[in-house]
C-alpha cells in the first residue's frame, strides 16, 4: 500500500521530472482528455502543480504552525501553546484552504482564545489539554472562522463506479484515500468546483487507484466560499476523501 508524503512548506509541491502520460478518452483508468499524470499524481493541462499538490498532513507541512510541542504537565500553558493545541484541533478546516483558516484564525478566533483563563489544572497528566477545555474553545475557534469561511462540500459523485472482477476479492478489498485540489467555476452561489488535480495518498492496488483517480475527476462540489464585503466568494480548496473498492 502507498502512503508517502512530502512534508515541506505550504504551496510548495512535488515536482515531476519524470515522463508524464496525457488524457486516455472512456477508459476506466485513463485520465480524462487534457490531463496529465505521473504515477500517483493526475493534473489537468494548465494547472500550476507546483501549488496544487501540498502536503496538509500536518499544520507546519502547510506552513502555518509550528511542529508540534508536547505541554509539559507540571508546568504553565502560555497563551502562544494554548493557540497553537487548538489550532492543531482544527487540522481538518486548515486542509480546506491553510492560508484562508489560518488568516481567519488570526483575526476572529485568536482574539477569543487570549481571554480563556489558563490558570490552574488545565493539563492532563500526558501533557494535553483537559478535553473540556479543548472541546469548547474548538469550537469557539471553529464557529469564528466559518462565520467567514464555507467548506467545500461534494454535491455529486460519480455513479455506477466498476471494477476488474480479477480485482473483486478480500485480497484487494479496500479504499482509495484522495487529496484532491478544487478550482471553482462560475461565480456567487451558483459556482461549482470540479478537481484540477487529484492525488492518491493511499490505496489497495494500482489499478483501483486509477479507477479512483478518474471518479475523482468526474465528480463535483460546492466550492469553499470566503466572505469578502458582505458577499460570499468561491475560492480554490482542497479535500481529502475516500472511495472504498469493498466485496460484498
């Protein structure tokens, strides 16, 4: 099973020096006409690959945190590590758009959470926060940012997906996990997103993996929407999601 990610800084990408295949018509494992691919990694002719393809495995791999710093549980939480544990609570969110949430951490939900009170036992004894602390000001850091931000959401998918019945078998039973990069199209509410690059973060075997890369390029979403003065923008996202390949 693949599962390799580059880690790095936010928008900065793989880069293929490899020889790349070009779009393969009805075929269930070829990319649709005007796309391109390397192994894993399928993009449509134009896109920037060098921005569509980032690791959201982790907030410093986007670029906006730091590597994660275990609380020491006998001593204070300073206000920088209590924002940054909720930050990495919001790791799901970030993945949508880092540079969008995190913008929006900065200036809604940051200003909420320097007023939480720190002061006495917040720790648990492995060094995390107590989870109801946690769980509340997540969601106070959760509620601030989307009252700016909208997810993207699939809005359809893809119908009738088929498989090799060679490939039907415990052996290969499994699900294909996805990043895909969302380009909207269109404009207001009535714009819809469609994937400009699709990548396969792991899977069960290469043929379902292709088969899972092509769905992906034929479904599409709702795209993530910022408010900006009092209207709603789509903007570019990214999503991670799974197409399961299982024997009944």
């Amino acid at each position: 099973m693949f599962s390799t990610r580059n880690v790095g800084t936010a928008f900065i990408g793989i880069f293929f020096l490899f020889v790349v295949g070009c779009g393969g018509g009805n075929s269930p494992t070829a990319p649709p006409d005007g796309w391109q691919t390397s192994d894993l990694h399928w993009w449509e002719e134009g896109a920037d690959t060098s921005a569509v393809f980032t690791n959201l495995d982790s907030l410093s791999g986007m670029g906006v945190g730091t590597a994660e710093v275990q609380l020491a549980a006998n001593g204070d939480v300073t206000p920088e590590q209590f924002q940054a544990a909720i930050k990495r609570s919001l790791l799901p969110l970030y993945r949508n758009n880092p540079m969008v949430v995190d913008s929006l951490f900065g200036e809604y939900a940051a200003p909420q959470l320097e007023e939480v009170d720190l002061s006495g036992d917040v720790l648990q004894s492995n060094g995390e926060l107590k989870s109801d602390l946690l769980n509340k000001n997540q969601k106070v850091a959760y509620e601030a940012i989307t009252e700016y931000f909208r997810e993207p959401q699939r809005n359809q998918s893809p119908d009738n997906i088929v498989w090799p019945d060679s490939l039907r078998s415990e052996e290969y039973s499994g699900v294909v996990k996805l990043q895909a990069h969302l380009a909207p199209e269109g404009e207001g509410e009535e714009a819809v997103a469609r994937a400009n690059a699709v990548e396969v973060l792991s899977g069960p075997h290469p043929t379902l993996n292709r088969i899972a890369l092509k769905a992906a390029t034929q479904a599409t979403w709702q795209p993530a929407y910022v408010l900006e003065d009092g209207s709603w923008s789509p903007t570019e996202s990214w999503v991670q999601f799974n197409i399961p390949f299982q024997t009944r």
